[in-house]
C-alpha cells in the first residue's frame, strides 16, 4: 500500500504529464492497465472509458476538441492511502462557448497506479453545455 505522500504524488505527476502534452507516453506509467475514468453527463466527452487505451484517447480529444485551448491549473491535493481527491480548474473554448470551472478528480490508487478516476464538474450545467454536440 502506498502512503498518502506517495499518491499525492502519483496524482501531481498525472496531471503534469498532461499539462506537458506526454500523453499517453507520460502517462502509461501511472496507470493501471484497467484502470477506469468516468465521465457522468451527456456532452460528447461524457462516457466510461475502460483500459489504458481508451482513456488516453479520452485525454487526447481534450485538445483536439477545443483547438488546443483546454487546460487545467491543479490547486490542491487531499490524499490517503488508496484514495486522493485533486481540486482544478478547468479552462478551454469550444464552438464560440468558454469554460472556467473548477472541478474534483476523486482517484483510487492501488499499488502505486491509478485504477479509478471520476470526474466531478462544480456546476454540471455548465460543464454539459461547454462540451454539448455541435
């Protein structure tokens, strides 16, 4: 079991990875091979997405979806021994919409890789009309 410093850690290097574009590169390293995102809602994000593959696509079409202005600025950090919560904030524009928000990542860690991530919008109304279809 890794210690609440260890996860921390692992959960500040998972969003550094994508904060330098490594992607799937940077991040294979952190993740489970069936580890698990959820994304609740109905915008054309929102989904299960089960595996290494399917959640590096995920974070791929991040960029691609907002013409390379999606972001996030991490803010803190809560952890424990198998769980950590990252607290963030969310920027991009998409399809003349802007998003700020802050969000909650709640992680479960196990033996030092991520095994599970559910994203938690502060205003899910926003968030389902920034990544709303066309």
């Amino acid at each position: 079991m890794a210690s609440r410093a260890e996860n921390e850690a692992l959960v500040r290097a998972v969003f550094a990875a994508f904060a330098h574009g490594e992607g799937g590169f940077g991040l294979r390293r952190l993740f489970a091979e069936n580890a698990v995102w959820t994304v609740p809602g109905r915008g054309i994000m929102a989904g299960v997405y089960r595996g290494r593959e399917e959640i590096f696509g995920f974070l791929g079409r991040l960029p691609k979806e907002t013409d390379g202005t999606y972001g996030s600025e991490l803010r803190d950090v809560l952890a424990s021994d198998e769980r950590a919560a990252a607290m963030y904030v969310a920027r991009g524009t998409r399809l003349g919409r802007s998003l700020e928000l802050e969000q909650v990542l709640l992680f479960g860690i196990q033996d030092g890789l991520v095994r599970e991530v559910l994203a938690l919008p502060s205003d899910p109304e926003v968030f389902e009309e920034f990544w709303a279809a066309g």
